[in-house]
C-alpha cells in the first residue's frame, strides 16, 4: 500500500470513527474481501470463513476507537483477525497442542536442495492451498500469518502465544508439514494418472 | 518429506558443511543478525549447493504468497450484504430501545402516577389541587392524552416490530410484512370514540340559545357568543368572547375579553386582555393576559393559574392561586392557598382564605382587619438583583456549572459513542456553527407553530422536549471539545469526561465576564451544531453494497518474503 492509499485508508477511518455510515461502508467493500480470504485460508471450512469474517468486522466497528491511526490500518485490522481466528481455533480445541512441546526439537538439516526444488516446480497454487487444508491449525495459522497477511515474526509470536524465538521453528516446520501434504497430493495424482 | 528428513550418510557429511534450512529460511526473511547474514551470503557465493537450497526455499515462499493470494472463490453474498444488515440491525436495535423506553414509561405511568392521581382524587383534591392541576390535568396541556396513546401506540409498535423479527425467519419476507401491516391497519381501523366537530366562522359567531351542540365547537369571529348549550369544548377566537350557555368541557379562548356568565363544567384556558367570571366554572382557569375578575356572584371551582397582571377575586374561588404579575385583590373566598410573586397583595374585610398565603413583592401586603385568614400572610420582600450580586451569584454560578457538569457526565456515560462523535463533530466550527444558529431558530419555532396549532401539540411539546436537552447538551460537547485542545485527544469515555469538566468551567468562567452571554450564546449554536451533525451522520443513509467484486491484483499489501533472491 502506498502513501497515498495510506492516507487514504487513514481518511475514511477516521471518518467511520466519526460515525460515518458510507466510510463505513467504504472500509468494508475495501477489506472485507481480503479478510474473508484469509479467514479461509486459516480457517478448516467455508462457513467458518464466511462467520468469522462478519464477526471480525463486527469487532472492528466496536473497537476502531482503539485504532492507533500512526499504524497502518490493513496490519491493525490483520492483527484483529488473526487473534479472532486464533481464538476460535482454540475455542474449539482442535489446536495442535502437541507442537508446543516439541518446537525445540527440530533438527538441523540440509535438505537436497535439487530434490526441493523440483517438488515446488510441479505444485501448482490449488495443490497448494489443497494441501495446506491438510496442515494442523498452528502451522498453517504461521503460514498465513506470515505469508499472507506479511505480519513480522513479533506480530506472529504475539497472536499465537509462543516466544519469538520459535516462530522460525514454526514456520519452518509448518514447511515441512506441507511438503509432506504436497508429496501426499503428488502421489495421489500420479496414482490417479496411472 | 521422507527423503528430506532421512537423508543419506554421504549428504549427511555434506550437511555439516553446509548451511542448514533454519539459517537458509532465516537469512530469506532477514531475522539474521549483520555478521552472521554476511557470513551466510560469503557462503552462498562459494557453494552450489547452499546457492541451490536458497533458491528452492524463496521459491517454495512464492508459491505459499502465490497460492494464498490467488482468488479462487468470489465473495459470498451474505458476506457483501452485510454490511447493509449490519446498518439495519442497528436501526432494529433503536427501534427496540426506543419502544422499551416508552412502554417504561408508560408502565411507570399506569403503576405509580395513576394511582397517586386516584387517590389524589379521593381525596378531594382531584382536578383542583393544584400539583395535578399543573400536571396531569391538562389543564396546563391537554395533550396528555394524546401522549399516552402515543406510549400505547409506540409499544404496540415494539411488539409488532419483534413479532416481524420473529416471523422473518420463518416465513417469507413480504408475506412478514403484510402480516404486521394487516395488523396495524385492523389496530387503526378500531373506530375513535365519536365525537363530532363543528365550525362556525362570522362577523357575529354564535350558537343560539335554542341550540344544543353535541360535541366540540370552533367559534371565530369578531364577536363569538355561547347562549346555547355545548356538550364538548369550545375552542373561540374573537374580540369579544361571552359564554352564556351551558358548556360540558372546557373553553379554550384567545380574545379581548371574554365574558362567563354562564357555566363551564371543566376548565377554562385563556389568552387575551380580561375574563371576567360572573357564572360558574366547575373546574380551574389558566389565564395568560391582563386581569381575571370573578364577580361576587361568580365562582371558579378549582384552582387559578395566571401570568399577567391582575387578579381580582370578589365570587368564590374553590381552591388555590398561583400568580405571577402585579397584583392580587381578594375581597371573596379562597377555599385553598394563595403564592404570589408580584408587586401588590391586597385582602378586603369581605375576604376569606381557608389556605396559607405566601406573597414574594416589593410592597408589604394591605390585609384587611376584618379579613378571615387560616394563617397570617408569609411576606417575603422582594429583593432587587442588584444587591444580590456577590457572594450569592458566585455560589450560583458554581451550582449552574455542577449541574452542566453532571448532565454532561450523565450524557457521555450513557451515549459514549455519541458524545465522542459530537465532539468530533464539534471541530468543524464553521459548520456547527452555521448550523446550530439554524436548528435552534429552526426548531424552536417550528416547536412553538406546532404546539400552538392544537393538532401537533404532541409533536410540538416532544420537539420541544428534544431541543431543550440538545440545547443543554451543547455546553457539555463544547467542553469536551475545549479539554481536548488543552490536555490533548482521548478515544476513552473517562479521560473525555475530564476533559469535559474542564471545558465547562473554562466556559462557566468566560460567561461571568462582560457580554458574557454571548460567549454563552455562541457556545450553544456551536454545540447544538455539532449535535445536529452527529445526528445527521448517524442517520445518514448506508452506501449501497456493490456486487463483491475486487480487483485479483490488490486486495491487500501483496507480498514476498522479505530478503529474497536478490539478497543472495
């Protein structure tokens, strides 16, 4: 986002702050989008995509005296959402609570490059988001965050509650999660095709 | 990813040499410290294989940005159309309020004020006391009933609202609807009590002592006579106004001088020069102009309000007189209290006052020796304002900016997000200004035209009602706003109150200077202004939700991990 589209985006918030019912509806057209998409990308199904996004809103419209209008509003907004979707994870127990334990344990490999690298040439975007549906709630809660919404591994160590230290540990062992779901779909196709 | 995670003993010895993944993925995203970045990029300049792993994980990081970011679904409808619910949600949720509001009054009203009004009634004092003189028997008002339909109708509304709520999700949404609305054309379908209307305009207007008038009468004219009997009110506008016929109701008139020879079995509410009462009036009179004579065969069985000049009883009066003006001359009987704030009170030897007398004038009371009084009269001399000045305006001073500063309190803690818009509002001086000059002109007047056109007498008084709290609110908001350019903005409810209180007695203090009034006037249009733009912003209309379409390209800050290729 721009300087200009900052200042923009800092314009009609501070007019929806005021009670503005078409900055408002301004913020939303502009956002909702992008949010929804997150929600689904963090989130196990649609529908809790689709609830998650109207009651992240909800929350923004209650909470957007707190904004802090020197911060860009799209991280805020991020920040609201992933603490939201975070809690929703949690609420529903489906965490992977076993990944706190072992997020000191990762070895320290050096994988075959060229082995790496041709995996990732034949993944086309939909096996990817198919196989990060296959990912527990964390990992794939540290990709989003990360790689999505471009969050810094404070923001990220922040909303899922673990020591900034780890959140390369996380990240890097969500990658290999994926890699595992992508040579499952991998696998799976070539049967498939045979 | 079997291979990666067991890797054979050769790459194993290779490995130790090498750079890890951790490091790989870490020196990508730049969380490196300086030293070590540049010991990994020294590296990666020598060695294939690290240059190789590099490249394969920003590329595997390309591809997460790429898949997440990728649209692959349209926005669900429901979530483009919400927020228009959102909007009307809120309007649902006023409404509610609103009706629950008014159906507590009304509860309020039937539980505790009828009930004290009965027995008030039984008491005797029904209909002439003065307190229910003034408040509840329309004397002063009549569209206390009017009102109270309205909370009737109003909480009818609140239960037909949820009703609709309710049946909205369970059948379909125009036949909803014209389920409520049928009900609602059934509610007002239910006949009015009949009570016929008739109009009588003329140089001479009149209703002949033959006649007899089933319901209320308007009467204009130069001349307006009642010889007839009227089995309702008569509403009369004319010079001169006599009633000398039987009327059921109440006679409500404007004119020179009205003339009761006859007899009126309810109120009489008058604006003019004299009424002169030689006949009978069952219940009070409530009189705006110069003087109220009853006649020594007269009598007024109630109670007499006036502001105006004169009050000159010589007939009988059945209960109290509340006067403000200049003079009250009793030479009949007060069957209840006299309070006076004038300039003269004078009791005849004729006089009889079964009540206490309270008299606030300039000049001490002339009682009559063979005047018969329950208690001596309780004078109070009027104090000019001139020697009041002192300690005693201070002291009001400070009670008048306690008060502004409880009800602004009262305003912010119950309307946080009100008040922080007003006062938001507030910082676009010239408009509030521009239009608080206009909505207190504006409303005011339109308040008085209706209230004075007996048929938005509601409207009128509830305008009214609105104007004076906003009116009152404006100070408060203005405060708030004065704090905030000293002590700096605050999003919170308590630090905005402060602010407030200081603002307030900043402003409380520049009205007790010279030409402080205007300070003060100036202080309300700028309030009421950003009030009314509050108000307008809020009730501005939601902007339409489009179909959800977003540009693929720019939904969000797009992104790529930081450090990349480019830093190897």
């Amino acid at each position: 986002m721009n300087v200009a589209e900052t200042r923009d985006s800092g314009a009609i918030v501070g007019r929806a702050r005021a009670g503005d019912a078409e900055a408002w509806g301004d913020l939303y057209r502009e956002y909702a989008p992008a949010i929804f998409r997150f929600c689904r990308r963090a989130l196990p199904t649609r529908e809790d995509a689709e609830d998650a996004t109207m009651e992240i809103f909800m929350k923004i419209r209650d909470k957007l005296d707190q904004y802090d209008a020197t911060r860009p509003f799209s991280s805020w907004l991020y920040k609201v959402a992933a603490n939201h979707c975070w809690d929703m994870l949690r609420r529903r127990k489906i965490r992977q609570d076993k990944e706190t334990d072992d997020l000191e344990t990762l070895p320290l490999e050096h994988p075959d490059p060229n082995q790496l690298d041709q995996l990732i040439e034949k993944r086309t975007s939909e096996e990817v988001r198919k196989a990060l549906d296959k990912l527990g709630s964390r990992a794939r809660m540290a990709l989003v965050l990360r790689y999505y919404s471009d969050m810094s591994y404070d923001e990220i160590a922040d909303s899922l509650g673990v020591r900034r230290a780890f959140v390369g540990v996380v990240l890097l062992r969500a990658r290999h999660e994926l890699r595992q779901a992508l040579e499952g779909t991998g696998a799976m196709a070539a049967g498939g095709a045979r | 990813m079997s291979s990666m995670s067991s890797p054979p003993n050769d790459h194993e010895r290779e490995a130790q040499e090498h750079l890890d993944e951790m490091t790989c993925m870490l020196y990508l995203e730049r969380q490196l410290e300086r030293t070590r970045a540049l010991g990994v990029s020294a590296h990666t300049q020598s060695c294939d294989a690290c240059r190789t792993l590099l490249r394969a994980i920003e590329r595997e990081s390309r591809l997460l940005t790429r898949a997440m970011l990728e649209e692959e679904e349209p926005l669900p409808a429901r979530i483009a159309a919400f927020q228009e619910r959102v909007h009307r949600s809120m309007q649902w949720i006023w409404m509610v309020v609103f009706g629950l509001a008014a159906t507590a009054v009304y509860a309020m009203y039937t539980g505790y004020i009828e009930p004290w009004e009965q027995r008030l009634e039984t008491a005797g004092l029904g209909g002439t006391n003065l307190v229910s003189l003034l408040i509840f028997q329309s004397a002063f008002w009549k569209g206390w009933q009017s009102m109270i339909s309205l909370v009737e109708l109003l909480a009818l509304l609140t239960a037909a609202g949820l009703a609709m709520m309710f049946l909205r999700r369970r059948i379909r949404r125009g036949a909803a609807l014209a389920l409520v609305l049928t009900g609602f054309c059934a509610a007002f379908a239910v006949p009015p009590p009949a009570a016929a209307t008739e109009v009588r305009k003329g140089q001479t207007a009149e209703i002949r002592k033959d006649e007899s008038i089933q319901g209320n009468v308007f009467l204009s004219g130069e001349h307006v006579e009642v010889e007839g009997d009227v089995d309702g009110d008569v509403y009369a506008a004319g010079k001169d106004i006599e009633i000398d016929g039987h009327v059921t109701g109440d006679v409500i008139s404007a004119g020179r001088t009205v003339w009761i020879r006859g007899q009126v079995d309810g109120n009489v509410r008058s604006v003019g020069n004299t009424v002169n009462v030689i006949g009978k009036v069952g219940k009070n009179m409530t009189y705006f102009g110069d003087t109220i004579r009853i006649d020594e065969k007269g009598a007024v069985g109630g109670s007499i309000i006036m502001f105006g000049s004169d009050v000159n009883i010589e007939g009988r009066l059945g209960h109290d007189v509340l006067f403000m003006g200049d003079r009250v001359i009793v030479n009949g009987t007060v069957g209840g209290s006299i309070d006076e704030k004038g300039a003269n009170l004078a009791i005849g030897s004729k006089a009889q006052i079964d009540g206490p007398v309270r008299f606030e004038g300039e000049n001490e009371p002339a009682v009559s020796s063979g005047a018969k009084l329950a208690s001596p009269v309780r004078f109070t001399k009027h104090v000019h304002k001139k020697e009041e000045f002192g300690q005693t305006s201070a002291f009001w001073a400070c009670v008048l900016a306690a008060a502004f500063v409880v009800y602004g309190m009262m305003l912010f803690l119950l309307m946080p997000g009100f008040a922080k818009e007003a006062t938001h509002s507030a910082e676009n001086i010239g408009a509030s200004l521009g239009l608080g000059l206009l909505v207190f002109f504006g409303v005011l007047i339109g308040a008085v035209l209706a209230m004075i056109t007996m048929i938005g007498l509601f409207a009128g008084f509830s305008t009214l009602f609105v104007w004076i709290i906003a009116v009152y609110a404006a100070q408060p908001v203005v405060g708030a706003l004065l704090g905030q350019w000293i002590l700096g903005r605050t999003n919170e409810t308590w630090p905005l109150i402060g602010r407030m209180i200081l603002g307030i007695v900043l402003i409380r203090v520049a009205t007790l200077l010279p030409l402080g009034w205007v300070i003060k006037l100036g202080v309300i249009f700028w309030g009421l202004g950003a009030i009314s733009l509050a108000v307008y912003r809020r009730f501005q209309p939601p902007a339409p939700v489009q179909a959800p379409y977003v540009s693929p390209s720019a939904p969000l800050t797009p992104l790529t991990p930081a450090g990349g290729a480019a830093a190897v």
